[in-house]
C-alpha cells in the first residue's frame, strides 16, 4: 500500500493554536454534522413515552425514603415479581400491535 507524501495535505485535527475552546466550537456556524444516527427500538420508544411527563409522587419518595433510613423498609419479592411479569406483557403486547 503506498501512501505519498504528506507535505500538502491539511492536518486532521487542529493544533493547540488552532483549537477554540469547548463552547465556542459548539456554537459555530461551521460546525461538522454529526457522524452518528441514533434511532431507538419499538421498545425503547414504548419505554421513552411512559416517562416523557417526567412526573413522579414525591411524598411516596419521602415515605419510602424514611422508611429505608429508619431500617423499617420490606421488600416482597413475589409483588416485585409479579409486576415485572406485567410489564413484560404489557411490552410484548404493545409490540405485537
């Protein structure tokens, strides 16, 4: 494999004088396009839309917060089973439609 000369090709990245700081880069009119495409799953997207409100019941937090510290939380396996079960359902069953 033969490469050739190197003298007339432009560097690839810029050198220390030539860098912008970390802001200024981003904002610039002549930034690259990304080189990525992200594109989610059915499952994903089915998972993103279940939190997208982002609303969530903080006293609940608070009660279950409380109870961990003071050592008076109990976990149920089978009701965390169960609802995992559930869930798995409920996603196989939006997939299927």
């Amino acid at each position: 494999m033969k490469i050739g000369p190197l003298d007339h090709k432009a560097p690839l990245a810029p050198t220390g004088s030539q860098r912008k700081p970390a802001g200024e880069a981003a904002a610039s009119p002549t930034s690259p396009e990304p080189s990525a495409k992200v594109e989610l799953s059915a499952a994903a997207s089915v998972i993103a839309s279940g939190l997208a409100d982002g609303s969530f019941d903080a006293q609940k937090v608070e009660r279950l917060t409380r109870a961990i510290r003071e050592g008076q939380f109990r976990i149920d396996p089978q009701a965390i089973a169960d609802k995992l079960l559930a869930n798995a359902r409920e996603l196989l069953d939006r997939g299927r439609q």
